[in-house]
C-alpha cells in the first residue's frame, strides 16, 4: 500500500486546476492549417470577409434573406458573430441596405449600388 505522501504527489499530478487549459490548447487548430486543408475562410480581415459577402449577394442577384446568408457563412466557416458585426459594419458604411420583406417574411440585405460592385 502506497504511503500518504506517494498518494498525496499521484493526486497532484493528476488534479491541476489550469489543467483544462491544455487540453483546449491541443484541442483548437490554428487559422492557417484550416485555411490550408481548405476548410473556412479566415474571417479576421473584414475586408475579405466584406468582399466575400459582397460577391455572394452578387451571385443571388442582389438580394439574400438574413437567414441565407446565415446558412451560407455556416458552410464557408464565418462565425455568426463575425458575419453579424461585419454586415453591421458594410450598413453603416452604406454598401448594404437592410429590410424586411413582406414576400419572404424575413429581413432581406441589399446591394445598395449596383453599378459600383
């Protein structure tokens, strides 16, 4: 039978409080090897982000539900929350405009100059 110190040194080993830090830490895979494998976009830059939201409204005409889009960036890899603060951001910038649509009954986003894109 192992003596109290022996068990006491086994329990610290194996209980440490930051010990869930590590195994997150080996868990999440840097941008650049998803960006290589050809899995998501990277979605730090804003006006990449920006240009490829830009040029999915172009290939649906113009016009996209806020819940195609959603379902759009769920496919490419862009967070929600990144989707969300960049079509903020082109708003307010005065590239998209955002409505409602009585057809669609859902939030509808823009082009507002065509000629421009």
């Amino acid at each position: 039978m192992p003596s109290k110190l022996a068990r006491k040194e086994e329990r610290k080993e194996k209980v440490d409080l930051l010990h869930f830090l590590e195994s997150l830490n080996e868990s999440v895979t840097p941008p650049q090897e998803i960006i290589q494998k050809g899995g998501t976009v990277p979605t730090s830059a804003s006006s990449d982000l920006s240009a490829l939201i830009l040029s999915f409204l172009k290939e649906k005409g113009g016009k996209v539900s806020k819940s195609e889009l959603y379902e759009w960036s769920r496919r490419v890899g862009i967070t929600p929350v990144t989707l969300h603060d960049t079509l903020l951001r082109m708003v307010q910038k005065g590239f998209l405009i955002k409505r409602f649509d009585d057809e669609l009954k859902d939030l509808v986003y823009c082009l507002a100059m065509k000629e421009t894109f």
